[in-house]
C-alpha cells in the first residue's frame, strides 16, 4: 500500500484527484468506480474545477458507484443516485447513460446484482475505484465479517452505520434504510487501481488498523494490503496513529513529480 499524507482534506483531495485526472487524459474512456459520502466531495468539486477551467473531458468516461441503499428510489433526495447527480454528473461532460449506480427498487436483487457485475465487465473492469471508509473500516457497505470474495450483493447495515448515516437523514436513524446493495470486497479488488480516502480523527483508527494491521475481515479495507495498487490519501488527522508515517511521507517526498500522479 502507498499512503499519502497531506496536512489538509483538501490538499489530500487535490492529490487524488490528480490521478484520477491523469488516467482520464491517458484513458479517455476509463472505467471509474464511485463512491459517496462526506469525503469524496472535495475530489469531485476538484475534478468538476479541472473540467470546467483545464477541459477535462469525461465525455467517454464510465462510471460504476459501489452502493446504493434499497428501497430508495433514484428520485430521493439521499438515494447515492442523487448523490452522484448533484454533486458531479450534472456538473461535467459525462453522458448519463455512462454512469451507473446500483438499483435500490430492483424487485429481483439477485438478478439485479448478477446484471451489475456483468456490466461492469462489459465495460472491460474497472480501472480506477475511489473509496472511503467507514469508522468500522468497512469499504463500499462491505461490514466487518464481510467474505473477501463476495461480489455484488445484499448486505445489512450495522448499527454503527446507520447511525454515521443518520446525519444525512435529519439526524433520524429510523429513516436510514437498513439494506443496500454493494459491490463485494471481490468487486472492489478487481479494479486495477484502488484509492481510499479518509479524513478526520475519527478515521485514525481504522486507518492503522488497515495499513499496519492483520489483513482480517474483521476490518474490510485491510484486504487492500493484497491490492497490487492501493494509495491510501490521508489527512494527518485520520493518519495520527499511523506508526511508520514518517516513512511514508519520507517515500512520497522523494518521489519524482510525474510518479506522484501515477
Ligand atoms: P463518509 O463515509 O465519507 O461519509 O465518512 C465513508 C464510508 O462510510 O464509507
């Protein structure tokens, strides 16, 4: 695993939108993997920046979200389907027929699941999968105890997210679905390129739980010390229990420019 440590989520945020950027530039039709929450909003106003002042062009650019919670239409005002409208489709060049969110109304979630995976081979894979993660180091909705070869499928929330959830719902825990679907922990490790993000002290510990602890499904992100490309962008909030954190900003400072962007 790489880890990027930056003094802000901004600066974080810069950086990987960078690298997102660049495998747009070099792969005008790249497959992206999604993800919503509070901390990707940074990188996509960043990314909607680069369109608007630099020409980024997502005209051929597909899009596949990690989740999306059941029972929710694509109309509701905190549906990830929402989510993504609102905060990058409706603001770049993508083609909305590119873009794909799993469908929370399905009445056959089996089939609906097998449909995803095989769009997203379809599409050729996934190239480059953004994620957060969850206090409890879950990765899409993929829970502790999650099966590392799991696909996409129906999971159950825990209490501990339904509650992190809450905020986007009034603060009310009982209108937070309790179901969603999500791409499996197989899904997210089959993407070429993986990059996680995570902000705050309140990240911190499932961060170094993730990146120096034992690879365990007990915390689903620590899976990605298997990824052949995971970079981990972090805050010096949420990476302040990282043990060997000087050494990862010692690496990522020797690096020369046009491989910091890689
Ligand atoms: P957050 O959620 O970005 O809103 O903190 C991350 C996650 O639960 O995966």
């Amino acid at each position: 695993m790489e880890v990027i440590i930056k003094q802000g989520k901004l600066d974080a945020s810069r950086a990987a939108a960078r690298v997102v950027a660049r495998l747009i530039r070099e792969k005008p039709d790249a497959v992206l993997g999604l993800a919503t929450g509070s901390t990707p909003l940074p990188l996509y106003r960043e990314l909607v920046r680069m369109h608007r002042e630099e020409g980024l062009d997502f005209s051929r650019v597909v899009t596949f979200n990690l989740d999306e919670y059941l029972g929710l239409p694509p109309t509701h005002e905190q549906s990830y389907r929402q989510f993504m409208n609102r905060n990058l489709f409706d603001q770049i060049n993508i083609l909305p027929e590119n873009t794909h969110v799993p469908d929370g109304m399905t009445q056959d979630v089996p089939a609906s699941c097998a449909a995803y995976e095989q769009a997203i081979i379809d599409a050729g894979g996934i190239d480059l999968q953004l994620l957060g993660i969850g206090s409890d180091g879950h990765i899409g909705f993929n829970e502790p105890t999650s099966s590392f070869a799991s696909r996409t499928r129906i999971k159950t929330l825990t209490p501990q997210t339904v509650a992190d959830n809450a905020r986007f719902f009034d603060g009310d825990e009982s209108q937070v679905p309790r179901h969603c679907i999500t791409m499996g922990i197989g899904t997210i490790m089959d993407a070429r390129t993986n990059l996680l993000l995570a902000f705050g002290e309140g990240k911190a510990e499932a961060i170094a739980a993730s990146v120096e602890g034992p690879v365990t499904s007990m915390v689903p992100a620590s899976i990605l010390q298997h990824h052949p490309v995971a970079k981990v962008f972090v805050d010096e909030a949420s990476a302040s229990t990282l043990e060997l954190a000087d050494y990862y900003q010692w690496v990522y400072n020797g690096k020369p420019d046009w491989q910091k962007d890689a």
